[in-house]
C-alpha cells in the first residue's frame, strides 16, 4: 500500500459547492442560524437593492476570535458527526459558506470578539486565480469601505457578514433591483415563519431597521384557536413533543390573521405538522402523505418539536430545509394526534349539522349546514359504499373516498339552478312502470350477486337497501327485498 493524497481542486469544488439549492431565503435563514447559535439578541439585516445589490447581515452574539474566525472559513469547519450544544442550529460546518456564495461570489466576514476586529473574505474570483483555497484577510483600517460597518464597530461583541456580487440574480433578470426587492420580500416572510418562535421569545430581526414580526402559524395568541393535550413520543430515550392545533374558523380571522397562517386560499395545503428543530421550523404543512390533506382538517396544524440529538435519525439536509423522517417516527406521530386532531369532532363540527327528512330513510346525497350556508354531500353509510368498503383494501378505500369527494366538489350547483329555473329539468318522479322497476331491479341484483360472492351478511345489507334511495321510492322493489329476506329468515 502507499499513500497519496488527493486535495479537492478549489476553483471547481467551490463552484459546485454552491449548486447545494438553497433558495435566497433558506441561504439568509441558515445565516441567521448562526447568529442565533452565538446567542445574539438583535440581527439586522441591511441591503441595498440597486444595480450592485449586497446585503449585510450583523449581530450581537458572541462573535469570533481571529483563529476562530479562520477556522469557520474553513468548508467543513466541524464534523457533523459531533454532538452539538443543545441549542445550536449548526451541524455541518458548512453553512456560513455554502449559504453565502450559493447566492454570490463574494462573502466577506467581520467579527468583534474581546474589542478585537478580524475579517476574512472568500472571493471566488481570486480563487480560481490563485487555483487554490486561499482566502482573503484585511486589517481593522481597510474595513471602512464596507456599508453599516460602524455598527459593528459600536458593538462589544458581535459578527458582520457582507454578501455582494450577486451573480446568479443579476443573471436571471433584466431588472435587478425589482427581483432583489421581491427576494427581500420573500425572505421576511420566510424568517418571519421559520424562526417565530425566537422572535416571540424576545429576539429582534430587523430588515434595514424595520422589525420582522413573529408569524405563529398556529395563531396560539387568539382566544379562538383550540390547543389541545401535548403528548409525547420517545426514540431512542430522546424525546419528541406534540401540540395540536386547531385554527379559529374563518370568520373569527382578522387580515394580519390571516396572514400569519398563508391565507385563505392555502389553509387547506399549509394544514399537517410543523417540525422544529430545536424551536426553528423545518418542514411544515404536511401530514407525510398518511393522511390526505382534506378540507375536513384544514385548520388542524400540530407543532413537533424533536431535538437535535435526534438528527442522525432524519437525514437533515445541508439547507436544513428538507428533512427525511424516519417512517416509524412519522407513523408515531400520526397515530399520537389522530384521535385529538384527525379524527376529532372539533374539526369536523364545522360540517355541520345534517338535515335529514325522514329517519328511516338513507339519503345519497345529505344537505350539510355549515357556517357558511349549506354544502351537499355524499352519504357514506349508503349500503351501496359500505358494501365496497368490506371488499377493498385501505388504499383503495382512500381512492374511493377522494373519487367521491371529486364528485361532490364539482357538483354543477349554478348550471343545475339554472336549467331548473328555465323548467329543463324535472325532479325526478319514481312512476311504477313496468320497464323502470325491471330495470332498478337488475341493477340492484347485481350488488345481491356481489354481496353473496363476498360473503358479506345477506339479510342485513338486504334491509339496508329497502331504506335506501332509490330503492326505498318503489313499493314493488321493497316487497321484492322483503321476499328474498323472507327466504332466508
Ligand atoms: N454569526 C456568527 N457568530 C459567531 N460564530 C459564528 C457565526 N457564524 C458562524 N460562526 C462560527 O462559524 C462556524 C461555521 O459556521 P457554518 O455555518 O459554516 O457551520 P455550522 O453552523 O457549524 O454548521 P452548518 O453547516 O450546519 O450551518 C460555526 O460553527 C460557528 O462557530
Ligand atoms: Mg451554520
């Protein structure tokens, strides 16, 4: 054996280094991360959007001693492997970096630690011209020239991050400033859901001085938001922490409200669990596909809260923005709030009350009052879906269930009213012609054969169906199914 060494070649690994995908405000929120793990209370953000946009990020926290410094410039600054204090965001040594220049080519680092200044910049530029990982430094006097530097200055302690030379922006636009503006926009947004729970905490992020308000997305301050029983799952003796949420109804929701849970118009897609890691939001809005994100549960959001310790067992992506759990641990949590959430009547009573006719008879199609008029639906205890419910699997069970609901949602209401209205449609009369009874009868026969063939209970499902539409309209069918469960009573 011998040894040879092979040391990544740097113009080509920090270019595909910053392919990893981050979006502009995951690469600003992983930012932030750091800023939150040096303890820092206030993190302004500072940017020009012009035709050079750059942006600063500054903090209060700890800040970093020169070889400190050094050291974090380093790709791989620590091992992911290791453990980490219980409240640091950080896990791959990578983030400060490859957040940065996925956005730019140029990240310069200012730190004040102990009223010592030390900046080191990486400068992809002057790394493919020098072919190698060198990165840059500059002395307390050659920082003037950078924007809000003073601030740092002031401080006792703290961390100045510039960004400039946008690269991969200027390239995609022909209007700069307007899409560096949107970015900014879009990257409120996103710190104001992902990190809401520090900010309510006392945390201060401003964006060029204007604070960025916390956005709960559980609305937990409003006396209408129902919070239900935490529970708690373990893995691993660690634990993982659930809160459900149910959302006030719509009509108890201010603007800002609103708002704050991604408006109206996504309640139903931002409905499911909200993952922290340690209090910093991961993923949100989904159920992790074992439930369909029904209008049923639109308001239903729960909050897990899983420490870092765990973070071997979810495949945490670089961004932190995506995250793999672990079957078992989603199974685990599903079944933890399906009782108090999913299949909870504090979702569902906004369904309303049914208006049923007649007890003894089975309407197909039921008229719900909700709070906001009435909607029609599908019965789903007419025997002629309970008969298929016994005969098909969970799966298919579940396309069955979003097949009707299809049907219900594209109900034709306005095309219906008005060709009733012009007299083109009648209500339809149950006239005891010869032809319509055979016809009524054959089909009905067909769900006897199926019944039979799956030895589902005869006599039962046959009194179920004289009570159900349509059979229920014709005495002379009733009396048909009253002679076949005479011949087996
Ligand atoms: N704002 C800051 N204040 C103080 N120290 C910082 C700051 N930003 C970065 N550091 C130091 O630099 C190190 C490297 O940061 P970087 O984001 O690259 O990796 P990380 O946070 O350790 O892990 P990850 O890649 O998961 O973010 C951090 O571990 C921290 O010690
Ligand atoms: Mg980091």
């Amino acid at each position: 054996m011998f040894e040879h060494e092979c040391v990544p070649f740097a113009p080509s690994l920090i270019e595909s280094m910053r392919s990893l995908g981050y979006s502009f405000p995951a690469a600003i929120a992983d930012l932030i991360d750091n800023s939150i793990s040096a303890n820092s209370k206030n993190i302004d953000i500072f940017s020009e959007p012009s035709k050079d946009p750059w942006l600063v990020i500054l903090d209060d926290g700890t800040g970093m001693s020169e070889n400190e410094l050094y050291e974090a410039m380093r790709y791989g600054s620590s091992n992911p492997l290791e453990k980490r204090r219980e409240n640091d965001l950080g896990r791959f040594g990578l983030g400060m970096k490859s957040a940065s220049l996925s956005q730019c080519r140029h990240l310069v680092v200012i730190s004040k630690q102990y009223h010592d200044i030390c900046a080191y910049s990486w400068d992809l530029d002057y790394v493919i011209e020098k072919k190698s990982w060198m990165l840059k430094g500059f002395s307390e006097e050659e920082l003037d020239k950078y924007p809000e530097i003073k601030r740092l200055k002031k401080l006792e302690h703290g961390t100045y991050i510039f960004l400039g030379d946008f690269d991969r922006i200027k390239e995609s636009t022909s209007n700069i400033s307007e899409t560096f503006n949107k970015n900014l926009s879009e990257m409120n947004d996103h710190i104001a859901l992902v990190f809401h729970r520090f900010i309510e905490e006392g945390l201060n992020i401003r964006i060029n001085e204007l604070p960025v308000e916390a956005r709960d997305p559980f609305l937990s301050y409003h006396p209408a938001t129902q919070r239900k029983k935490e529970s708690s799952i373990y893995i691993n003796n660690e634990r993982i922490l659930l809160k459900p949420f149910i959302l006030p109804h719509l009509s108890k929701l201010s603007r800002s409200d609103l708002d704050k849970v991604g408006g109206k118009e996504n309640l139903r897609t931002n409905q499911g669990f909200y993952v922290y890691r340690n209090k910093r939001l991961i993923i949100w809005g989904t159920w992790f596909r074992l439930e369909r994100k029904d209008e049923l549960n639109k308001l239903a959001r729960v909050r897990v809260d899983i420490p870092n310790t765990l973070d071997y067992m979810w495949s945490i992506d670089i961004k932190k923005s995506t995250a793999t759990l672990p079957d078992i641990i989603k199974k685990n949590m599903y079944s933890a709030v399906y009782d108090s959430v999913l299949g909870s009547e504090n979702v569902h009573t906004y369904r309303g009350r049914k208006e049923k006719k007649d007890v003894d008879i089975e309407y197909v199609w039921e008229k719900i009052k909700n709070r906001d008029g009435y909607e029609y639906i599908i019965n789903r205890n007419i025997p002629q879906l309970r008969l298929l419910e016994e005969t098909l699997n969970d799966g298919q069970i579940k396309m069955l269930d979003s097949v009707i609901k299809t049907l219900e949602e594209s109900f034709p209401v306005l095309a219906l009213y008005a060709d009733v209205a012009k007299g083109n449609i009648e209500e339809h009369k149950t006239e005891e012609h010869k032809e319509e009874i055979e016809t009524i009868w054959n089909e009905l026969n067909k769900q006897f054969e199926y019944i039979k063939a799956n030895n589902l209970p005869l006599v039962r499902y046959y009194k179920a169906f004289q009570k159900v539409e349509p059979y229920c309209n014709y005495p002379e069918i009733k009396e048909r199914i009253q002679k076949e469960i005479e011949k087996y009573e």
